[in-house]
C-alpha cells in the first residue's frame, strides 16, 4: 500500500485504516513501534502521525497477539501544502493480489481450504466449481481467497466497505 496520511492524523487512525483494509477479522489488539516489532520503542496509539512520520524512519504495526501479522511501514517522504482529501488517509496505490490457482484444475482460485494448506502443505487453493465438492472441514469452511496478508488466517474474510 501507498498511502498519504496527514500529520494530524493519530496513530489510532492509521491502526483503523489498516484494519478495515487488510486486516481486521475479530477485534484483535494491536501496537505500533519504531524499529522491531517485539524489541522495538513502542508508538502510543495517540501519537499523531507528523511528529513520528520523517523520511527513512521504519515502524512496524503488529496485529493479533495470536496469529501475529507485522506490517512494516517505511515513510517515503513528506510535503507541505493542502490536503489531496478531507479524509486524514488516502490509498495512492496498491498492489495487484497475487494469482492463486485451484489445486484441482489450475484455474483462478476464489477458496481457500486451510486443512490443505496446514495438513497438507499445500496452495490450498480452490476455483467456484471444485470449492463446491471439496470435502476438507476439518478447519472450518473454506475461506475465500482476499488480497491482505491475513488471507487464511483467524476469520478474515476481506476488506471493509471502502471508502478506506
């Protein structure tokens, strides 16, 4: 993710931003800090972005305590001048979601069954048609396949509604 925060903006936002667009299945804690994520200087949640954001500095933002997800975020830069939105967050750019195949027939992938994936060590993945028939419960249902590091972990099931 590419994003503009603005200096205002608490840390707290940035965590919900990230939440709603990556990350959030079930409420889970979450923390900031400079440097590393376990050993690193800790970022209150209240700390608005301006002080903490200069070009070069490297946060780490950890969610779940559980089934851990790091996300690091490197400040690129910073400008003067109005804000491009009234919202304090703005996506510039976004990755494409990687390209999942079924397992079955090689097509594009829209399930994920998570007993291939840990029991089996596989992809996991699984078109319409063969998430159908599949008959791996042992996890839970099948989940679907989502562009966010947490595809497949705990109960994320995607994005929130936009506008994030």
């Amino acid at each position: 993710l590419h994003l503009e925060v603005a200096g205002s903006a608490s840390m707290q936002v940035l965590d919900g931003y990230l939440r709603k667009i990556w990350l959030d299945c079930c409420g889970h804690s979450s923390q900031w800090s400079m440097g590393r994520a376990w050993s690193g200087r800790p970022i209150p949640m209240s700390a608005k972005a301006g002080p903490v954001f200069r070009p070069g500095v490297e946060l780490v933002h950890v969610y779940d305590f559980g089934t851990t997800s790091e996300t690091r975020v490197k400040v690129i830069d910073t400008r003067q001048g109005a804000a491009t939105s009234r919202r304090p967050i703005v996506l510039l750019a976004r990755n494409d979601a990687p390209r999942i195949s079924c397992m079955e027939c090689e097509g594009d992938a829209e399930w994920l069954c998570l007993q291939c994936v840990y029991d089996l060590e596989a992809d996991g993945g699984l078109c319409a048609a063969h998430g159908q028939v599949h008959p791996h419960e042992d996890y839970g249902e099948l989940m679907p396949v989502v562009n966010s590091p947490r595809m497949g972990v705990c109960g994320y099931t995607g994005p929130g509604e936009p506008p994030w």
